[in-house]
C-alpha cells in the first residue's frame, strides 16, 4: 500500500494516515501539549526559527509543530483525501 505523504512546510512531511489533528497553537491546552510533548521526547519542531502556525498530532502520540497556517494543512490534508478517493 502506497504511503500519502502531507507537506507540512520546508520540504518536511509526514504520512497523511497517520495525522490524528491539525491544530492551532494559541490556546492554553496547546501550550500545555507541546511542553508535555518536549518533556517526553515526542516533540518535533519543523518550524525552522519561525513562529508556530500549527500543532500537528499523530497516531503515535507525536506532536509536530509547523509554521504553515493550520487551515493551509487541513486544506492540504483534505485535497490529499479527495485524491486519495477518487483513485478507488
């Protein structure tokens, strides 16, 4: 089976299957998820020194933190699905 593989900014990707949210960085409980995930070695920041535009969580329970607006990647993430559909 074929991995769909989602741009999130710089040249880095991750596997579409594998997203479980795309979220916005600027509430609370996501400050608290990302300190969390830094604490436990689960943290990937692909943000390149810019500021962070959205929290990615995955299956495994890693949260990847990206500079791309979080609505660009869902509508990147949704174009994939509807390839992804379309194919069969």
């Amino acid at each position: 089976m074929e991995q769909v593989l989602l741009n999130i900014g710089f040249g880095n990707t991750v596997v579409a299957e594998k997203v479980v949210a795309i979220l916005t960085p600027n509430s609370s409980p996501m400050k608290r998820l990302k300190d969390d995930a830094k604490d436990e070695n689960r943290l990937l920041d692909v943000t390149h020194g810019r500021k962070t535009r959205a929290v990615i969580v995955t299956e495994s329970n890693h949260v990847i933190l990206s500079s791309i607006q979080a609505e660009t990647i869902s509508q990147r993430f949704s174009t994939l699905k509807n390839q992804e559909n379309d194919e069969g």
